[in-house]
C-alpha cells in the first residue's frame, strides 16, 4: 500500500511539473495576458486541484461526511494578513455556495496576485495545521508538496485576468487529465537523455582509448624495466667475476708478497691495505647491485597489479558500455516509434496540402494565361482578314494607284508574316503551357493519391488512438478494482470481530460466483461479503448497508438479509 502511494504520489508530481512547464512557456510564446479559457491554465488548475485532494481528511459535519478544499486554504488567512483580500472577496462572491467553488475561486485570485506560491509556502511549514486536514501520506505533507510549491514560483512570470464572477465553479466537472504534453515531454526527455547517454558512451570510449594508451604505455615500461634489469643481472655477474679474480690476483700478490712480507713489510702492508680497500669497494657495490635489483622486482609486482586492476577497470567499463548501449537502442527504438506516426504524417499532411494549393494556382494562372493569348490570336486573325479585305479594296477601287497600292501591299505583306510569325511563336508558346499543364495534372493525381494514402494513415492513427482510450478504460476498471480490494480488506481488519457469535465467514477460496445472480466473479466484479450472514456476493447484490448489532455503523449487507432485517424492524416497532 505504502508502494502504491509512493508511485501516486511520483505520478502527481510528474504531471505538476509537466502542467507547470508546459504553462510557462506557453504563456511565454503567446505574448499576452492569459484568460480562464486558455488551455493549459485550465489544465493547470485541474492538476492543482488534484494535488490539494490528494490525502484530505474526511470531515463530519451535520450534513455527513466530506472532504473539502476550502478549510487548508482558509487557513492560509490566519498565518498571512496579506492573504484576508483574497479570503474575504472569495466569501462576498455571491454565485459561489460550496466550500469547493470557494476554493477554485481563491486558487485563481492567488495566481492572479503572484503568490500563490508564497501562501502555499507557509501553509506547508506549519505541519501542525496541515495534519488537521491531511493524512501523513499525502502528497502536500511530504517531499513532493514543498518540490510543487517550489515549482509554483515560476508562474510569478505569467499576467492572468481571470474573471471569476462569470464562471460557475460549484459545479465545474474536473477535466480528464490530458496526456498529450504529457508524451511531448517524454520524448524531449527521452531525447535528452539520450544525449545524456550518447555522451557518456563518448566519454568512456574516449576514457578506454586513454586506458589503452596507458596500458600500451605501461606494457612499454614493463619490458624497458625488464631489459634494464637483465641488463643489470649481467653487469652484477660481470662485476662479481672481476671481484673474483681481483681477489684471486690479490690472493696470489699476497701469496707472493708474504714470502717476501720480511724484506718488506711497509710495502707490503701498503699493498694489502689497497687490497683490502678495494675488495670493501667491491663488495659495497655488489651491495648496491644487489638492492637495486630488490627495488626493480618490487617494481615488476607493483606493475603486475597494476596491470591487473587496469585490465579489470577496462572489463568493468566494456560491460557498462554494453549496458548504455543497449539502453540506448531501447530509447531510439522508443523514440522513433513515437515519432514516425505522428510527426511524418502530419509534417507530410501539411507539406502535401501546401503543394496541391500551389499546383491548383498554377493551373489557373495557366488556363488565364491560354485564354488571353486565344483572345489575343482572334483578333490577330480579325485584322488580317480586315487585312485582306482592304488590299481587295485598294486594287479594285484604286487602279491608278498601283504604284502607292503596291507599297502599301508590301508593308501589308510584311505585317501579315510579322503576324504569322507572332502566330506561330503564339502556338508553340500554347502547345508548350498545355504540356506544362498535362505535367501538373500527373502531379495532382499522384498527390491526390498520396493524400488518400494519408487518410489511411489518419484512419490507423485513430484507431490506435481508440486502442489507446480502450486500454486506458481497461486501466481505470483494474485501478477501480484494486481500489475496492483495498477496501475489502480494511472491512475485513475493520470487521474481524463482528463474527465472535458464532456466524460462518465465508473465505474467499469457497465461493466463485455469486450466491444470489450466480455471476463469476472478475477484476471488474469483486467478492463482497454481507456482515450479516458472511456470505459471499457481488456489488450489485451487496450494495446495501443497515446498521448491525454488532456494528452501530451502517455495514454492507445482501439483499436478502436487507429485506429480512427491514422485516424485523417493522415487526419489533409494531
């Protein structure tokens, strides 16, 4: 149970921050003063509201048992002087008649002051109070309430005009929950650790190069040390064998000299002090040689160890390479199946729309164009046939004019192939655009079939999308389920010693359906057990309560047992 708070608690966290940051910057992008339709402010208050909840005693009061908002903030008031306004213009509204209207009316006049992170600020230091109105679970008593209140000052950057007075905020009906920035988040979040990750295989591919380097480095060192320490063993083996015969050549001068040690003693305690002084400073350097070679060996094991513990440390660092890598091809993969369906179709959608508005301008800047030049063709074939008609004209009415006719017959035959020509270029201009326009025809027809493609790909994005709200209603039953588990077996603790008379209490293990519809029973359709009889039954057959009299608190009874207790009543008070 405390597991399950723990993850409920993490999840409003989660979604607080979510609801906070997405207000922020969109506030920020918008550039203006927000209103109480705005989205995200609204689903930012349905979080809050959900937070406040989380953890709210149960209050009795003389019309029953209720869980109110309005006491914890009504609080607020007494520890901050500054916060009567806000307390005393949320009692004068006149539309607002429940403690939780008030609420939602003081939580929007807070934020439209900026500080609605300071009064939350103060309610949560003083756990005295909070622990009137909240259980020890609850998500404002914990860690996660000051981490929200923290969060909260951030929107102290956002201007709201919120009208309050228009809105009925007794009977608002909380939002569900909208998850879609929820997934944006975690793609960026995804994305960034991603990153994190790309960067940390960098950084320990870089840092295994490093060791590498060292451990090729080390390795070099090794066999250097190794070649000087042969080399030194030889050069001890030498020195000894020089000393040896040293003192085999001063053993034979002694020999040598002690036959003649008589005749010349100072000579030869000369000799013998030289001698001697020479077989100490070979023996003091084969002491040298000999410690020397120590240090080397000590050395050697010192760079065997740490050879061992490099090659461990390059072990131990491959497999976490392993490890990031495989995470990381879980994240991409998790990535691109987020990204493939929604960004490419609707990035796709878009691009393809833009370009079948472009081709259908085109076409009919096109068909302007031909009908202009079809226009314009007309009357170049109007004034060649007025044309024709006047140099029929001039040759008949005007003889004697041949010579002026026939000047006016050339300029005449020059406009009329200036004309022709014009004609011509005309045509192939015509025959160039309906080219051209077949050309778009073929583009509009594969866009067209590329938007029918698109449609089904938006018809497989709302059925996945009715798989998803089928799956989230599957989720809410189980929660619901487990929910009223939870509750069956604090009745059961609760109602242990109801049963000491000598009534049966039925286990669970022994009843699979009900005993009255002779239902099975399900996830979605749990065991309830009747406090009378012990019986076992399902929800709709045991939603009755009567007060016991073993139990003066109204219980859960079946409807048999309803009936007959109804029975007895009636006939004891008659």
């Amino acid at each position: 149970m405390t597991l399950l708070l723990t993850h409920y608690r993490a999840n409003l966290l989660n979604m607080a921050k979510l609801s906070i940051k997405g207000l922020i910057e969109s506030a920020l992008s918008f550039g203006r003063t927000l209103d109480s339709d705005y989205p995200p402010l609204q689903q930012f208050f349905v979080v809050m509201e959900h937070c406040l909840k989380h953890g709210l005693r149960v209050k009795k009061s003389f019309l029953g048992y209720n869980k109110s908002l309005w006491g914890p903030l009504e609080m607020v008031e007494k520890l901050c002087p500054e916060a009567g306004e806000i307390a005393a213009s949320v009692r004068d509204l006149p539309g607002l008649k429940t403690p939780l209207g008030r609420a939602r009316a003081w939580l929007r006049l807070a934020l439209m002051q900026k500080r609605l992170a300071d009064y939350l600020r103060l309610l949560i230091t003083r756990k005295d109070l909070l622990s009137d109105f909240y259980e020890n679970s609850a998500v404002m008593v914990e860690e996660e309430g000051a981490v929200i209140v923290g969060l909260l000052v951030g929107l102290n950057v956002i201007d709201a005009n919120l009208c309050v007075k228009g809105e009925d905020l007794d009977t608002q009906v909380t939002a569900i929950l909208d998850q879609k920035n929820y997934v944006e988040e975690l793609n960026r979040q995804l994305n960034s650790s991603v990153h994190g990750l790309q960067g940390r295989v960098d950084n320990l591919e870089k840092s295994n190069s490093k060791l590498i380097e060292e451990l090729a480095i080390a390795k070099n060192n090794i066999i250097k040390l190794q070649e000087e320490n042969h080399q030194l063993r030889n050069e001890n083996t030498i020195i000894l064998m020089k000393a040896q015969q040293q003192l085999e050549v001063t053993q034979v001068d002694v020999d040598v000299e002690l036959d003649t040690y008589k005749k010349s003693r100072q000579g030869l305690d000369e000799m013998y002090n030289e001698a001697r002084r020479q077989l100490r400073e070979e023996c003091q350097l084969r002491q040298d040689v000999e410690n020397e070679l120590v240090v080397q060996v000590s050395m050697k094991q010192e760079m065997d160890l740490a050879m061992k513990l490099l090659e461990k440390d390059i072990h131990e660092k491959q497999d976490t390479l392993i490890g990031l890598r495989h995470q990381l091809d879980e994240v991409k993969a998790i990535n691109v199946e987020m990204y493939s369906k929604m960004q490419t179709s609707d990035d796709g959608m878009k691009q393809k729309n833009d370009m079948i508005t472009r081709l259908e301008e085109k076409t009919n800047q096109i068909t302007a164009t031909m009908k202009q030049l079809e226009q314009r063709l007309q009357e170049v074939d109007r004034d060649r046939w007025t044309a024709e008609d006047g140099t029929r004209k001039f040759k008949q009415d005007f003889v004697n004019k041949a010579d002026s006719l026939q000047k006016q017959i050339a300029q005449r035959e020059k406009q009329r192939l200036q004309l022709e020509t014009d004609l011509k270029i005309e045509k192939e201009w015509q025959q160039t655009l309906q080219n051209n326009l077949e050309r778009e025809r073929d583009i509009v027809a594969q866009l067209s079939a590329e938007a029918q493609q698109i449609n089904g790909l938006k018809k497989e994005f709302h059925r996945l999308q009715d798989e998803n709200s089928q799956l989230t209603g599957i989720c809410d039953e189980q929660e619901q389920a487990l929910e009223e588990l939870g509750c069956k077996l604090s009745d059961r603790l609760a109602y242990n010693q109801i049963f000491q008379g000598g009534q049966i209490w039925l286990k669970d293990k022994d009843a699979n359906i009900c005993k009255l519809c002779e239902k099975e029973f399900s996830i979605s359709r749990r065991k309830h057990h009747c406090r009378n009889c012990g019986e076992i039954f399902c929800n709709a057959c045991s939603d009755n309560e009567l007060p016991l009299p073993a139990s003066p608190k109204p219980v859960r009874v079946c409807d048999t047992c309803h009936a007959l207790l109804l029975q007895r009543c009636s006939s004891n008070a008659t």
